[in-house]
C-alpha cells in the first residue's frame, strides 16, 4: 500500500500531514513508530481502574498523537473521548471509548499494510 493510500483508508490526506512533517520518508517513519506508542492501552487501564484524571490524559496524548500523524479518524474518536473525560470526568458513554479502540486498531492494522 502507498503512503497516499494508506491516509485515505485512514480517513486522513497525505498533503496535510506533509505540510508538518517535511517528507515521505518521515512521514512514513513517523507513522511506523506509532505502532510502539502505548497512550491507547494506558487509556484503557485507567479506564478500567476508573482512573479518570489518567484516562483523560492518555486520551488527550492519543488524540494529540493522531492528529499530528494525519490519522483522522482516530483524530475524531479521541477528541470525543477526551471532551467527555474532561476535568476527570467519568466515562459514562462506553461507546466513545469502544470507537477509540476501533480505530486505534485499524490504524495498527493499516500499518501493517503500509509498503507491503
């Protein structure tokens, strides 16, 4: 899969994450590395350990993270998540944190398609 294809499968325009990072061959380095971030799997545990004030950080940094990456998608679904755990609120819509890991692992699941 090309770089350009791999950000329209992730809802997301190769020009824009460009117009940040300076090359494909960063964009693509940059893109790799975020297999080995762990901000999904900390906002899980803290969800799970009703850690409200670490969940919403966690999906801040996510959030963050995939906006900088170009990953649109996920972009969206952590920025919902984020504005409900806002101010260490509790998490009482499931369904945001479900879709956050949807897209999480779509975007591993892209990455491993990326060049193959």
């Amino acid at each position: 899969m090309t770089l350009a294809r791999f950000y329209e499968s992730l809802g997301g325009s190769l020009p824009a994450v460009l117009a940040r990072i300076p090359s494909e061959a960063m964009v693509r380095k940059f893109a790799r590395m975020y297999a080995g971030d762990t901000s999904c799997d900390e906002l899980v545990r803290a969800v799970e350990a009703k850690d409200w004030q670490t969940a919403f950080r966690a999906a801040h940094t996510l959030k963050g993270v995939a906006q900088n990456l170009g990953f649109a998608q996920l972009a969206r679904d952590a920025d919902a998540l984020t504005e409900h755990l806002r101010g260490a609120s509790p998490l009482t819509q499931p369904a945001l944190l479900e879709a956050v890991k949807t897209s999480h692992a779509q975007v591993l699941h892209t990455l491993e398609e990326l060049d193959a």
